[in-house]
C-alpha cells in the first residue's frame, strides 16, 4: 500500500518534470491552390476569391491561437517563478511569421490572377 502511494507521487513528480515544450493544439490552416486567371471559368475565380478570404480569416484564428498559446505559457512560467521558454517562444513565433508571409503570398497570388483573368475576359 505505501509503495503504490509512493509509486503515484513519483509518476507525478516525473510528468512534473518533463519540460513544459508541449505542443500547442493550434490547427494550421491549408493554403489555398492558386489558380491561373487566364483559363479559370468566372465561378472558379470567384470560388479562389472565396477560398483565399476564408484562408485569411483561418490564418489569422492560427495566429491568434499561437499568441494565446505562447501567453498562456508565459503565465504559467510565471505563476511557476521559472523563466519564459525562450526555445518555445521562437519556435512559435517562427510558425506565425511563416502563416502571415504564406497568406501575403495567397493573397497577392490571387490578386495577379484577378488582373490576369480580367485581360482575358474584357468587359
């Protein structure tokens, strides 16, 4: 019986001890493909404009998702008296700095095929 008492606590002290890097449950959004404004049909156009806005609106869910993560770990570093995890940190800035560049480049993918689709179809 004081085994398994001693057992449990030690289990606990363990899962304690593993660094605090877990993952955050943050779903990356998936890019969009991006279309050729010269041979898409209008309702393809239309349904890349669509597809683009939303990944817009996902990506900035992700990125707030990230902010929240990173701030809750913080906190909880703070609550501990342990530093901010640096490592972690980074690691999660990086994947919110590589979103945003990723939705600039939808963005402006879609805005070249706009223009391009527009010479094709005069009028």
């Amino acid at each position: 019986e004081m085994f398994r008492k001693y057992g449990l606590a030690a289990a606990l002290l363990l899962a304690g001890a593993v660094p605090a890097f877990a993952e955050d449950s943050c779903q990356v959004p998936p890019v969009p493909a991006a279309v050729d404004g010269t041979t898409v049909t209008k309702d393809q156009m239309l349904a890349a404009i669509a597809a683009v806005k939303s990944y817009q609106t996902a990506s900035d869910t992700y990125q707030q998702c990230i902010t929240d993560y990173v701030t809750a770990q913080n906190a909880q570093a703070d609550k501990d008296k342990k530093p901010h995890d640096t490592v972690l940190i980074q690691s999660e800035g990086d994947k919110g700095t590589a979103n945003e560049a990723s939705k600039e480049k939808a963005v402006n993918d879609l805005n070249i095929a706009i223009v391009a689709y527009k010479k094709a179809h005069p009028g």
